[in-house]
C-alpha cells in the first residue's frame, strides 16, 4: 500500500468532513421537496383522471357530434335542393305550358278573324252576321281575360322559381356554417391533442397509445366564413381587384462578374438571413472562446480554458457560478461555502406555526405545509383548494 | 362552355351548377378538390374552371397556381368563390392569378356579372 503524505490524508479528511456537513444542510431541503411533492401528488392524480375523461369521452364526443351535425345539415341540404329542382322542374314544365296555352289562344283569335272575314263575305249585312259578330266578340273577351289569367300564373311562376332561387342561395349558409362548425371542431381536437400529451407526461402516459397527439393538420375551412348578404365583403373584394398591381417577383441580382469559383462571405450569408452582416464578427477572424460564449450564454466568459480538461476544481468553480466568494481552484469548498449555496432557503428559515414538528421535518420543524402547499397553486386568499376546483369543473363538465 | 366546378362542398357544387344552369351555361364537371380538378382537366380540357379556396388535398389557390404553372393550361380563365373575404385573402388570390374573386354567398346575378368580365378581357 502506497503511504500518502499526511497532508494529502487531512486534505482528503477536510474533504469527507465537506460532504458530510453539506449532506447535513441539504437533507431539510430534500424533506421540504418531498413533503412538497406528498402534498401535490393526490392533486396531480386528479388532474390526470380529470383530463384522461375529457381526452377519452368528452372531446371526442363533442367532435363526434360536431361532425354528425355537418353530416345531417349536409344531408338535409340536399334533400331541401332535391325538392327545389324538383319544384323548379315543375314550375319550368308549367311555365311552358301556359306559354303554350297562350298561343293556342293567339291561335284561336286568328282563326275567329278568319271566320268573321267568311261570314261577312257569304252573308253581308244580315242579322245572323250581327248575331254572330256578338259571340265572337264575347269570346274574344273570354280569350283576353283568360290571356290575362295565363300571364299573371305565369308571373306567379316567375316568384315561385325566384324564390327556389333564393332557397338556393341562402342553402349556401350551409357550406358557411359547416366551415365554422369544422372550425370549432378543429380546436377541440387541438385542444384535446395537447391536453392527450400533457396527460401523457403527468400521468401514465397511456393515452399517447391509443390517442393520435398530433391535431388535424389538413384543414380545409374558413374560421372566418360568415353568412352576410350584406355584400359588403364582396364590395371589398372589388376594391382590392381594382387597386390590385400583381408584384413581380424581384430576381436576385447577379453576383460581379469574376471568379466564379468565389464563395460567399460570411457577410453576404448573414445579409442573406438577417437582412445585415452580423456586427460582432468579421469573416475574416476567427470566432473566439468569447463570441461563442456570448452566442450561446450571457455573454459571460466559461471559467475553463477549452485546452484544459475539466478538473474537480473546474467544476467547483462552474458550479459555484463563478462569482466572486468562491474558492479558488485548488481549493475544497468549505462549509461556509457550501452555505453561501443552501443559505438563503437553509439558514433564514423559521419554524412552521402551522403545526408541530414531525418525523418527516427537520430540526426547525420545516416541512411544506397545506396552506404553503396551496399558497402555490393558489395566490387568492379565501379560494379553495385546487383538489375542490378541480371536483367543481369536473361536476359542471358533467 | 365547358365550365369545371371545383369545391368539396357537394352543397355548394350543385348551387354553383344550378346558377350556371339559371344563367344559360349547362356544359359543366364537377370536382372536389385540386387533384381531382387536374386530373380532370388533363382527361377532358375545359374552358372555365370555378374553384373554392378550402379544399383538402389541393386547396384552390394551390390549384391556380398549378394551373397558371402548366404551359398547357396556363391560359384558362379562374373565378375563385370562396368564404374568404379579407382584403390579404383577395391580395393573395390575385397574386396567383385568379381572374376575379366571388365572396359566398353569391347570387346567379353576380355569377354571370363575373364570368361575362373574365370572358370579355380573356
């Protein structure tokens, strides 16, 4: 067995002594975290079970019947235009036979002129002729208010098959509607995706099984559509077709004739994303240990030269945040280093009046208590719990 | 005429045929999406296509610009009629070369206004 020099061994002692006391000071911390996380467990739990019912049956249910809504509007639509094109077929078929009907009387007029012109030819001036001039008179008045009659069904037609028209028109708000039906339905699909992962994370993950995660991505609505017959949208459609100028698209310029083997500069590259040439960097330097800290951090230089293997010490120091107080490399962290970490949520804290010390609390009696617990998930005061929130928002889903 | 009526709405395809039927056209297909349309349009050539903008698989402006990017049938007129009444939705539509743009709902009237203007500056 090699002999260490006595001043490795106390070294070695000064470092296990460290340990130990900085074991000592973290404990109350862990049992605060873990009294901390007794607390929200059961919370968690109902969460959880509480999204599990809207992820599994309601959302879908209420996607379900969105869809079957569209479904039965578009069905009803179509049954609504099958009887208006077969209205418009009859009133079209009843329209031509007035206009028939009008030329048989157009017809029968010219052939009472014919008879006339006869009669008065082989009879002359005759009694008989008057007689029967009468009744052709009276039938031709007959004809006119049956002309008459035909003309005004004809134009009662014109409204029937104006008012099919509108029927047509106005079934457009179906199409309308549907778009913001899918809409809606869109987002409680996205919704549920989302809460089917969050769900997944805090729980058992078992929904991400059996529940597609991603929400829909080939939409193919408006969620703006809107029934107006105003015409005020198109009006604006017009006007933007008349100031419109179509943009051509502007061809980049062509680099300097030269060398076509020349890359691009950085500056050109940056010019290209950014819109300028990043100002902290020429393309002609190299990046320094600098410029990539302060790409990547706050800007602040990394304690450890990159040709240095990461030493013990190193890591000390990266983990003490490398602020002044802390020891030097070469140095083991001593206790009072060890509090400046801990200290602020060690050293200031007091006793809980809430309640007495128990086995899971620390010399102070420190532990997470209800009203701390809730304190967290609840900043008003005189609110319930998040367990009762979550019971009443579960009780008005229902 | 041949006239291709595109939307995925059978509602709205049987409303758009019907006007056109009102307004003295009675030559038309129909189609529910963009790669229907082109399918179509390359199994029998058509003289006008109508197209909705919301449409899956091909949706109507991606439909202009295939159309517009086809040498063959770049020349063909397009009304687009769509939900869409935004002044950035008209912008983009023209600027994929639409002829002109309907916001639903539309009357057989304003159909034939349209189409008599895109047949006269075609």
């Amino acid at each position: 067995m090699k002999a260490l020099p006595i001043n490795e061994i106390l070294h070695r002692l000064d470092e296990l002594r460290t340990v130990s006391v900085l074991g000592q000071r973290a404990m109350p911390f862990f049992e605060e975290v873990l009294g901390f996380l007794r607390e929200v467990v059961p919370i968690l739990d109902e969460v959880d079970s509480s999204i599990r019912v809207s992820t599994t049956k309601m959302m879908p249910t209420a996607a379900s019947r969105l869809a079957s809504v569209n479904q039965a509007t578009e069905l009803a639509t179509t049954e609504i235009m099958d009887l208006v094109d077969e209205t418009y077929a009859k009133v079209k078929q009843t329209k031509e036979k007035i206009d028939l009907s009008k030329t048989y009387l157009d017809a029968m007029h010219a052939v009472d002129g014919q008879l006339e012109k006869m009669l008065e030819s082989h009879l002359g001036e005759t009694v008989l002729l008057g007689d029967v001039k009468a009744l052709l008179n009276k039938q031709a008045s007959l004809r006119t208010t049956m002309s008459e009659t035909l003309n005004a069904k004809s134009l009662t037609l014109d409204e029937i098959r104006n008012n099919m028209n509108n029927i047509m028109i106005s079934l457009q708000v179906q199409d309308i509607t549907s778009q913001q039906i899918a809409s809606v339905s869109h987002l409680i699909e996205s919704v549920r995706s989302r809460l089917a992962k969050f769900e997944g994370q805090l729980g058992s993950g078992s929904l991400e099984n059996f529940l597609d995660a991603s929400p829909p991505t080939n939409v193919a609505f408006d969620g703006h559509a809107s029934y107006d017959h105003s015409g005020t949208k198109q009006a604006l459609a017009e006007e933007v077709m008349a100031d419109f100028e179509p943009q051509v698209p502007q061809e980049a310029p062509l680099p300097p004739a030269g060398d076509p083997n020349i890359s691009a500069s950085t500056d050109e590259i940056d010019t290209l994303f950014n819109g300028e040439a990043c100002p902290a960097t020429r393309s002609d330097e190299p990046a320094s240990a600098d410029d990539i800290s302060a790409m990547f951090g706050d800007g602040v230089t990394s304690p450890l030269d990159a040709n240095e293997t990461d030493s013990a010490d190193n890591i000390e120091v990266t983990f003490g945040g490398g602020t002044s107080g802390q020891p030097a490399g070469g140095e083991t962290a001593s206790t009072d280093d060890i509090n400046a970490i801990f200290g602020t949520c060690v050293s200031e804290r007091q006793p809980s009046p809430d309640r007495a010390p128990t086995s899971g609390d620390d010399a102070l009696g420190n532990s997470a208590s209800q009203a701390q617990t809730d304190k967290l998930f609840d900043s008003g005061e005189g609110k319930t719990s998040p367990r009762y929130e979550a019971d009443d928002f579960y009780q008005k889903d229902l | 005429m041949k006239f291709l009526v595109v939307d995925d709405s059978l509602t709205m395809r049987r409303i758009v045929c019907n006007a056109l039927r009102e307004i003295g056209y009675s030559d038309y297909v129909e189609a529910a999406d963009g790669v229907q349309a082109i399918e179509k349009m390359d199994a029998d050539p058509v003289d006008f296509v109508i197209t909705d903008w919301n449409m899956p698989n091909m949706n109507g402006l991606e439909l202009t610009q295939s159309i517009r990017a086809n040498p063959v049938i770049d020349q063909v007129p397009i009304l687009m009629v769509t939900t869409r009444g935004m002044k950035e939705d008209v912008m983009e539509a023209m600027q994929a070369r639409v002829n002109n743009y309907i916001v639903k709902p539309f009357t057989p009237e304003i159909l034939d206004d349209k189409i008599q203007m895109i047949l006269k500056t075609a």
